[in-house]
C-alpha cells in the first residue's frame, strides 16, 4: 500500500476523518509506540485518548488530569501509554486506557516541552531553566541555563540532549559519564529546537524570524532569513536530506544534501494555502510532508511530485499540532478551537 | 482567529510601595471578572491562585543590531501559554520586580506579533510610595523611570506623610511626568476601574485619556534630569521631513526617550495622524477626522532623560510646511 498524490481522488474528494469537537484549544498531539491510539493535550486539563482506527468507537471526553491546561505530549517510549505534561508543573505517564501516575512535579514551573527517545526509552521535560531526564525510574536535571528552556531534543543514538534558551543551544551528554556541556551560540531567543535525524546537525527557530542552524562535527553554524514571523516548527525529513519549515504559504524544505543550504535559496512546492503554515510534520518514513495552516487549512505534500492535496479547508482557527502514525497512514491535527482530526491517508 | 486582544496591564513601582498590597486586592475582591497574574518569583502573593504564574524577569536583548530593543521574553512564553487554557481571562496583569526598568515588558507589546495579536498593552501603573519616594530618587534611576513610565500613578501611603510633605511629593512627580493620572490612596485602596481598562496605548484614545492634551505644555520643569517635554505648532506637517526626523531621532536618542506620542496635523491629511513609542519602538496610525471647526495643530510628547528642548523644538520646526 502507498500514498499516491496523482490519485485523481485527492482533487475530487476530502479524504475519510474523524473529527471531534473537544472545546479546549489542543497544545500537542502523538501516536502511541505500537501507532494503536492517539492522544490529544488540551487546555481543559484533560488528555483525550482516541483510537487510530476512525471507524473504532471512541470514548467521550476525559477527566482532567493536570491542573490547568495540557502543555504537550509524547508517545511513551516504554509502552504504549503517553507521556504528559502541563501548567501545574507536573509530569504524568498514562496507560493507553487514561489512567495517569506521577513521575515528578516541579512546583510552580510549567512543562512545556517534552521528548522521548524510543531506542533508550527516555524522557526529557523542560520545566523552567532545567531540562530533566527521566530514564530506568531515575530522574536528572541537567541545568540551569541562562533562561527558561524554550524547546529541547534527543540526539539520534539518545546519548545527548539539546535544549534552546537565550543565547543559543546546550547540548548534554546524558549516558553514564558526564561530559561537560557543549554550548552553541547565537545572539537572540531560539524559540524551537530539533535535531537532524541523521544527528548531524541542530536546527532553531529565533525571536527575529529566521532559523540557525549548527553542523556538529565542525561547531560551524549558518543561518537562513526572510521568514515573514517566527519559525515555531521545524521538522527534519526521515532521511536528513531537507529540513521543513513553518512561517511560509507553501512547504519549505532546506536541502541539507551535498553542500547544505547556505546562499541557496530553499525548495518551494505546493499549491498556496490560506495564511502561513503553522506546523509542519515530515512523514515518518516517505517523502510526504504535512502542513497545518494558521487559518486551519490542512495539506498533505509530496517532494517528489512537487504536488501539494488539501486534507481539510481553511475554517479559520489556526492548527496547532500534527502527528503521524508510527506507519505514516494515518495523519492526527489538534487546533486553537479544540477540534480532534484523525485522517486516514489509505485511498 | 478574530479573537478579542486581552487586556495587559502592567504594575511597576520600588520595593515596599504597595504592588502586592494591591494585587492581593485585586484578586481577592468579588469584582466578577477574571484575571490572569504574572507575578515575578520574589514576590509573595497572599493569594493561592491557580491564575497566579511565577515569572522569572528574563529579559533578552533582540539580535537586531539595536542595543535598547530588550524584550522579556518569559512574557512572551507565559501568554501564548495562558492562551492554551481553555478558561479565557478578562485581563492579565504583570507585576514587575521593584527594581526593574519598565521598558523591556513594554517593548514587549511592540515586538511580538504573537503578543500583539493575543493581547494589547493597556497602560502601565506605578506604586508610588509617598513616605520613601524622594529618598528612593537618589538610590538609583529606577524610582525615578518608574514614574517618567507611567500612564497612572498611586501615590499610595499618604498616611503616612504630613499635607506638605506629600504636596511635595506629587509636585515632584508632576516635575517628572506630567501626564500620568495620580490617585492618591492608602493601602493600595483603589477602584479597579481606575486601573484597568485604561487604554492607554490605544491611538484612538490618545486624545480621550488626555483630555488636557492639546490644551497646554508643560515644559517649567528644566531642572529635572528626567523630564516631559511638549511641543505645539499650529502649521501643517511634512510627513516625509517627520518620518525621516523622527526615524533619526529614535535611532540616536531612542535609549533615553522612554515615552512619546503625538498628533499631528499632516499637509492635506482629512485625519489626525497618531502616534505614541516606548523608547526606539512606534506605532501610528490615522486617527479621527478633523472636522471643519476644529484647530488644525499638532503636539508632541517626550518623556525622558537629558531631553535638549531646544534641539527638539528646532528639528521639529524644520518639519512643518
């Protein structure tokens, strides 16, 4: 089975969804490890836990389970629950049926960001200037840095941690010796952060519209304008080879092939959507590429064909989240009104 | 995404003034409405709120080659975080440390077009405490800026000083800005109404916060280091000339101008230009329409320290048809 853009259906027809609306503007969303489930962080407090499956019954809204609202969640790398985090400063796993049990709680700080790193099973939670790791039952902060951690992530093999602050970026090694922390810098907030799936390179988003990126081996580093606003998401394709950003009407990959982007200017493709991108997803294993919309518009990209589908039309509450599933068939998408989107990609 | 922008207000004021008196009060009074609370991490709310954020005053300067646009950028962080609530709030307030300069929260407003699209600035209030202020003038610049920033003053604690020592006081305060509003108060005894919902970085309202605004200047308070200064022409503007002086001027001057606004009367312009600044960053704006009875005369407004009036009034002459 594979995903064909040139499918005449695509154009005629909105692909088959579910969508709930939930009313709690969604922060983030994820599929679980075995790809069996969905779950939706939202501002009520609670965390919805949908069945992949559109057709499966679903249960209705859930218990909160954090004080205030649901700041991000991850697949939990050690099962197939998730992981949670939120504004009380807590951080929950929770069993695939919803059940939650604290791991920590960091008292008036929040958790905003979180990363899991499948292979090692661990988990890294950014709560105010520390980033901490939770790994085999035991829990490490790595910090403080100069300011809040706006963003962190996994190195590819899981041995170091990146985190963005002021300044630039903070890379931890986390295995059994301790290194010292390498410090990558660049005047200005970095605002989100990810690593290259190939490890070799870090990539941010910056308060002045542009991203910077650092190449690891050499500590050489690069930077990349004429974003009309901030990069918030940035999102590496499965093979390394481009580096997709928001902040602009059509998909806009980096090509981090051959000699890097530098002075190029990057690879455009797709039909121009309503408002900029707000997030954008690689595929988890092909050459697709998702893009919410800030006016809630959905499409599904292709680099190959340079062809871009609609997945849902502009409804003017703005995306906030998107998730594939561990297979790349089915495509979840969270927004500021709190609609829950599951589209199966399978046609 | 045609959301209505929460209100921002911004609380400032020395040590011991009275901020968390007042913020306490707010919090706790039965006044029917929501408000969100960024406090930093050295006050001490009475109050257990789960509205109430801890901040950390963290301020970053932007990488744009200009050394006063600093921003804070846990301020940043926090709203589009309280944005993700699913409860909405009818205003935020931000109370900052009593020795911070009110610049950076304010430039904030200006900066972030996250920010500017979720909230506005609605005026910045500073605590003044009657019994320690003029002693607090010479331990430092920040009681001093504290006040030049202000759109509304408490001067509170007046209990505490005899009629003429607090006639001092206030005449002190009008010597440094003139254009806030004092309410003298107590305890931090205020009517909510006269704090919030100001609109004080509104253009449209420039005029209507300032009923005495085009009426006179105040430029007697020579002596002062930190000081207001107005400048009024009845002639007509050249838009091009004030861009590129004013653009100038900012650039060069724009560390010391803590506020300006102003409204002027462009050659052949039907409306009211408007506009009001906090240090090098500005917004502007086509106002209300002149009407036919109406005297065609701009004004200008500058807030700060080591002003050269006569500098001033020279460039902006140069400025006029």
């Amino acid at each position: 089975m594979k995903i064909d853009l040139s499918n005449p259906a695509w154009r005629q027809t909105l692909p088959p969804a579910r969508s709930i609306a939930a009313d709690a503007p969604v922060a983030a969303t994820a599929f679980s490890r075995d790809g069996t489930s969905v779950a939706f962080a939202l501002g009520d407090g609670s965390v919805r836990i949908l069945p992949a499956d559109i057709a499966a019954p679903a249960a209705g809204a859930a218990d909160p389970v954090h004080g205030g609202a649901v700041l991000a969640v991850v697949a939990d790398p050690a099962g197939d629950g998730f992981v949670s985090g939120g504004d009380d400063g807590r951080l929950l796993r929770l069993a695939a049926d919803g059940t939650a049990t604290e791991f920590f709680h960091q008292k008036g700080k929040w958790i905003d960001h979180l990363a899991a790193h499948k292979a090692t099973g661990a988990i890294a939670a950014s709560a105010g200037k520390s980033a901490f790791v939770v790994k085999d039952g035991e829990v490490r902060e790595f910090g403080p840095h100069q300011s809040t951690v706006a963003d962190l992530d996994f190195s590819k093999d899981g041995g170091r941690l990146a985190c963005a602050h002021y300044g630039g970026v903070t890379v931890w090694s986390i295995g059994q010796v301790t290194l010292p922390p390498r410090r990558f810098a660049w005047r200005g907030s970095h605002v989100a952060l990810r690593w290259s799936t190939d490890g070799k390179f870090i990539a941010t988003g910056t308060q002045e519209n542009d991203i910077h990126v650092w190449r690891m081996a050499q500590a050489t580093d690069m930077r990349m304008q004429g974003y009309p606003a901030k990069v918030k998401s940035l999102s590496w394709t499965a093979d390394a080879r481009f580096l997709y950003t928001s902040s602009q009407p059509v998909f806009t990959a980096w090509s981090f092939s051959g000699k890097g982007p530098e002075g190029k200017p990057p690879l455009q493709f797709g039909e121009e959507g309503a408002g900029l991108l707000s997030v954008v997803a690689a595929h988890p294993t092909a050459e697709f590429v998702a893009g919410g919309y800030d006016s809630g518009e959905l499409q599904l990209g292709d680099i190959k064909t340079k062809r871009s589908v609609a997945l849902k039309m502009a409804d003017g509450s703005a995306i906030t989240c998107l998730a594939w599933s561990p297979d790349g068939f089915r495509l979840a998408a969270g927004n500021e009104r709190g609609d829950l989107l599951v589209v199966d990609l399978r046609r | 995404m045609a959301q209505a922008q929460v209100p921002v207000t911004v609380l400032t004021g020395y040590l011991g003034a009275g901020k968390t008196t007042l913020l306490n009060r707010i919090l706790s009074e039965q006044h029917g409405k929501k408000y969100a609370v960024i406090v930093n991490e050295f006050g001490e709310l009475g109050v257990d709120n789960d509205l109430v954020v801890n901040a950390d005053e963290e301020v970053f300067e932007m990488n744009n080659g200009c050394i006063c646009c600093t921003v804070r950028g846990d301020l940043i962080r926090i709203i589009e975080g309280l944005m993700k609530r699913k409860d909405k709030f009818d205003g935020i307030l931000v109370e900052t440390t009593g020795l911070a300069d009110p610049g950076p929260v304010a430039q904030t407003f200006f900066t972030d077009d996250d920010v500017k699209a979720r909230t506005r600035l609605d005026a910045i209030v500073t605590v003044v405490d009657a019994k320690h202020f003029l002693g607090q003038l010479g331990q430092g610049s920040e009681a001093e800026e504290q006040v030049a920033f202000a759109d509304v003053i408490l001067l509170n604690k007046t209990d505490l000083v005899s009629p003429e020592e607090l006639a001092k006081v206030e005449g002190k305060i009008t010597a440094i800005n003139p254009y806030a509003r004092i309410h003298k108060t107590q305890k931090s005894q205020i009517e909510l109404a006269a704090i919030l919902d100001k609109g004080a970085f509104d253009l449209n309202r420039i005029l209507e916060f300032e009923p005495d605004f085009l009426e006179h200047g105040h430029d007697h308070n020579h002596e002062e280091e930190v000081k207001s200064l107005s400048i009024t022409s009845d002639r007509s503007v050249d838009p091009e000339k004030f861009q590129k002086w004013m653009g100038a001027l900012l650039q060069l001057r724009g560390a010391d101008i803590f506020r300006s606004k102003g409204i002027l009367a462009i050659d052949g312009a039907p409306r009211r230009y408007v506009y009001q600044g906090v240090h090098m960053m500005m917004d502007s704006d086509w106002g209300s329409p002149w009407n036919a009875n109406d005297k065609r005369a701009s004004k200008l407004v500058f807030i700060g320290r080591n002003l050269d009036g006569d500098n001033l009034k020279r460039g902006f002459e140069d400025c006029l048809k």
